[in-house]
C-alpha cells in the first residue's frame, strides 16, 4: 500500500523556519560567549608580580627560621661514620 504524496506546501522565507534559528543560533551563542570571554580576560587581568624577591618583614623572621629549622636532617650519629 502506498501514501500518495501530500500536496506541497508553500514555501516560507527562512527567517521563519524554526530549524533554521536552531542551526545559525547555536553558533552565534558560541561566538557571543567567546567575545564576553576575552573582554572578562582582559578587563580583570591580574597584576604581574615583581620579579626581584621581596624582602621578609622582620616579623615573619623567627616563624621562618622555626620552619627551615624543623625540616633540617639531623647530623649522622657518629658510629655511622
């Protein structure tokens, strides 16, 4: 059994094509979000640091020192010598 071919509808321009903003929307939407991107990027770029080493406040000394000196290796015993 066969379907006889239903009548030809009328053509609509393609601005009124529902399909047609699905394809040319999503792409749109990408370049949108990619242009907001780089402008948040640029706009909230962080400070550089400075390159030279920052010199340590005199109150961070002894907690500095009291750290590099936990994790400094014990002498070895002298029998092991």
């Amino acid at each position: 059994m066969s379907r006889p071919n239903p009548a030809p509808s009328a053509s609509t321009p393609w601005w009124r094509e529902g399909f047609m903003w699905l394809v040319l929307g999503g792409p749109a939407v990408v370049v949108v979000a990619g242009v907001a991107t780089v402008v948040i990027a640029t706009r909230g770029a962080d400070t550089l640091l400075p390159t030279r080493p920052v010199q340590l406040e005199r109150s961070a000394a002894p907690a500095m020192q009291g750290r590099n000196h936990a994790v400094t290796p014990l002498p070895a015993p002298a029998a092991a010598r």
